[in-house]
C-alpha cells in the first residue's frame, strides 16, 4: 500500500508533535509513533526547558557562555548564539498550546537553576515537564484534521528516490502485519536518542536509535556520535523500571554522599564530571551504588515541588525527607546524531532532523542541563520555515515484502540485543579504554555480521529489525569513540586522559560504510 502526503513526521515526542502541529496549518501530515502517540523520551523529561526569561540577573550572554563551557570547545558558536537567542519565543509558542508552568507566589514562570548554570533560568512543570509539554502538544495535534497518526507502525527504512532524494519511508504496520509506503514532500526525523544500546539507561525502550541508523543506511553523514551523555542520579532499584531523579533536587541543595554519608562531589558540576565521580567511588567502596541525599533540603517541600519523584520513591519503601535516595549513573542522551545545518537539513536531500537524532552544534562534546527542549522546539520551528515541499510522485523500486514473518527463534535475537548492552556498558560506557574500545568494536563487527543474517532470513521481524538499528548505532558509537585520542565532555579515555585542543577540536564526523 502506498499513502502520498505534504509532510512525513517520524518520532511523536516534543519535536515531532511540534512540527506537526505547525505543519498541519500548511499542508497534510503523517505522524508516525513506533508505539503510541505519547511513548517518547520527552514523556520522561523532569527538568525543564532552559530560557533566559529574567533578563534583570540573567543574560543570553551568560547562557550562551554556560552552554560553551559544558560542551567543551565543540559546541558551535553561532549555533548556541542562535538557539539560545529563541529561547523566549519556544516559551511564548508553548504557552499558546496550553502548557501549565510552575509559577512563583507573584504568577510569574517559577525558574529552577541546574547543574552547569550560572543562574536559575529552567522553566518546569514540577518535575513533570516533559509529560505537561506531551499532554499539551497532543491536545492539538489531535485536534487537526490534517494530521493522520501511525501509531504502532515502525519505520524500517528511508525511501530515496534515482535523484538521491528522501521522498519518504517504509513502515512496518505492527498490529496488521501489513507494509505501507508514505511518500511524502519532505521528511522529519524526529525519533530522539539510542539509550538503549546500553546496560542501564533512563531511556524507554522506544530510544534504539532508529533515526539515525535509517538516517546512515540512507547516506545521511552522523557526526559526534562518542559524546553519550550519562546522567549521575537514576534511581538504583534493581528489576524495575528505569527512574530518573533530575537534577533539579541538587539545584535545590540536595548532596551525593557515599554508604557512610560523606560527600564526595559537588553535585552542581556538570554531568559527565559527576557521573565519573560516582563510578570511581562505586568502584572505591566496591558498592552497587550512591546516594542522594535530599533530608539537607530546607525551605521547600519536597512532596509539593517534586510530587512525582517523591510518590515513585514512597511506593517504594523510600521518604525522601527521611532516607537516602540510592543512584547510579545510567546513559541518558546523545549529543551527536545525523549532521545538520543551521535550518535542520541532513546531507540527504529531503530529510530534516531535530532533537536527539540530530547534531546541530549546539551541545559539543556535553549537553548542558534543559538545553535538548529548547533546541528540539527551535528546530522544529526552523525546518517548517525553509522546508520545500517537493512534489510527489508514485515512488517507484521499492522493494515489496508481501509477507510479515516471525522468527523461529526470537531467544536469539534477545540474546544479542543483551550482547550490545553488555558491551556497550562495559568498554563503551563513562569510562573508556584503547583496549576496550578495540575489542568492542571487534565483538560488535562479529555481532553485526549475525544480526545481518538473521535479518536476511526476517526481513519482516519488528525485533530484528530494531537490534538491527541497535548494532549500527553502537558501532558508530564505538568507532567514534576509538578515533578520538583524547578526553574531551562526555568521551573519557583512561589512556588519554587529557583535552588535546590541538588535534581533537573538531567534530567527529562519519560518512559512509563503517
């Protein structure tokens, strides 16, 4: 079956629900949802989106600087100037949509400060931001009858025309077991982050990096794909679902402190420097975990400011107010992604990317706290301005898979999938090594040459397909990784522990076959 339409939006988190939104007042729209419409990274978003909106102690110029200094002298200058430089308006637009803000006693935004910022400057929903921006995006998305959505459907691959072209994609129909072409005037990827490449992430488990493997496959150049950033704080509660513990409660004052409770890190340092700090100490004390601790907290209340995180952790056993909070790191977002310009553009013709998929040169080798909102909103924005709604035509030499198959043995594909987790974790993860990379970039090569025959054989399998995507990111990870003989943000390589601006001031840029 083949579907024509203006615009074709792959990924239904704050980004693609944005554009969408905006793109439906120009034009028809596909929105497609690997799960459903509100699965996301953004659904799990606490923080907030960082905006200069109290110009009297705050400055562009000073958010601008905080951005440069956490990414480590690769972020783009102008691109953070730019970016940074919108921040109001993305408020402005969210605020038409219907989105609720926390507010201080006056009616005025209630601003939170993060690790990494020189002032309190994050617009939150309590620490529910990301689920408050969904709710409200997906009120009027659902609203226009312009939009079609295409939950559950997975998007498996790119359709490029004779030209070089992106005219569109394939998609997997996950409930009908049937496949369907949209071809489309232009395409959005908007598919967020690769978490789950690794052992322990704060992603769901949508986040496999479909974007950018389809991206790749199709020619797409990735750029920067080593900078994984880790967050310092998920909840450690082995068996259980991912739970982040945003960093907004040590804006607050709350410290990290080993099993005897002493302190042993600032926890307003940025990311990378704190998520390295707890693994050395783990690995010290040879426990499993850290702690948070939130009882130093005065003047706020804790079940009121954080209503989310405090009701998650009483379920379990935990008062906040009371009792430490265990944590360990976990892989939390992508600074890198496919390579865009200024606008959103890929290097593929008719594909634009923006949030987590994409590399625009606004985080560098580190993302600063609440920055991935408000890039994610300015993309959004920018690409509908200057994209190009070519015309659509029958696309022609797609290759038809009649039948969905299940594979015999899906044990198998499982057991790879846990394979990338492993060793992603182990010698890809905060701390790197030569020896490490080396040889995961060797274990991967042998697992993507088993995971390309099981895909011959089950072209047509939702598992294959995804592990399939998962083993491409990793090894862009992994060989990114090991080209960059220095340590620099979130890259850090025990036997090349300093920054080395003279040769590795640059973006790591892949383009091509591995």
């Amino acid at each position: 079956m083949q579907i024509s339409v203006d615009y074709l939006v792959i990924g239904s988190g704050a980004t693609g629900l944005f554009f969408a939104s905006k793109a439906a007042e120009r034009g028809s729209v596909a929105l497609v949802a690997k799960r459903g419409r509100r699965e996301s990274n953004t659904l799990y978003a606490q923080g907030g989106i960082a905006t200069v909106l109290d110009k009297k102690r705050d400055s562009i110029e000073s958010h601008v600087k905080d951005t440069l200094s956490c990414g480590a002298g690769l972020c783009h200058p102008d691109a953070v100037s730019g970016i940074v430089g919108e921040g109001e308006i993305v408020i402005r637009d969210l605020l038409a949509l219907g989105a609720c803000f926390t507010v201080d006693d006056e009616g005025e935004l209630s601003l939170a400060r993060e690790g990494g910022h020189e002032f309190a400057r994050v617009v939150r929903a309590d620490d529910m931001t990301g689920r408050e921006v969904i709710r409200a995006l997906i009120t009027k998305v659902e609203s226009q009858s312009e939009v079609t959505f295409f939950d559950d459907h997975f998007c498996s691959d790119l359709l490029i025309d004779s030209r070089g072209n992106c005219c569109g994609a394939k998609l997997l129909d996950c409930k009908k077991a049937e496949w369907i072409d949209i071809v489309a005037g232009m395409t959005m990827m908007s598919t967020g982050g690769c978490g789950q490449v690794f052992k322990n992430t704060t992603n769901p488990e949508v986040a496999s990096g479909d974007g950018v493997a389809m991206g790749w496959r199709a020619g797409a150049d990735v750029a920067n794909m080593e900078f994984i950033q880790f967050h310092p704080t998920m909840l450690y509660d082995p068996g259980k679902p991912p739970f982040l513990i945003t960093e907004a409660l040590r804006g607050y004052g709350a410290k990290l402190v080993d099993s005897t409770g002493e302190e042993f890190i600032d926890p307003l340092k940025t990311r990378d420097i704190v998520s390295r700090a707890i693994v050395r100490k783990m690995r010290e004390t040879n426990k499993p975990c850290v702690y948070l601790d939130s009882t130093c907290i005065d003047g706020i209340d804790l079940r009121v400011r954080f209503p989310n995180i405090f009701q998650y952790c009483f379920e379990r056993g935990i008062d906040m107010e009371k009792q430490l909070l265990p944590v360990v790191p976990a892989a939390h977002y992508s600074c890198g992604g496919l390579l865009t310009d200024k606008s959103g553009q890929t290097s593929v013709p008719g594909l634009y990317a923006a949030g987590e998929v994409s590399m625009t040169g606004l985080h560098g080798a580190n993302r600063l706290a609440s920055n991935s909102l408000l890039e994610a909103m300015v993309f959004a924005r920018r690409i509908l301005e200057v994209a190009q709604v070519s015309k659509r035509e029958s696309y022609r030499g797609s290759e038809r898979i009649e039948k969905v198959g299940e594979l015999s043995d899906l044990n198998m594909v499982v057991e790879l999938k846990r394979n990338i987790q492993k060793i992603m974790w182990e010698d890809v993860g905060i701390e790197r090594s030569d020896s490490g990379l080396c040889r995961a970039e060797g274990l991967l090569g042998d697992l993507a040459l088993k995971i390309e025959s099981i895909y011959e054989l089950n072209r047509t399998c939702l598992d294959t397909i995804e592990v399939r995507n998962m083993i491409s990111v990793a090894r862009l990870i992994t060989t990114s990784a090991r080209s960059r003989l220095e340590s620099r943000g979130c890259h850090y390589n025990v036997d090349h522990p300093e920054r080395d601006d003279l040769n590795w001031q640059r973006d790591t840029i892949v383009s091509g076959e591995l």
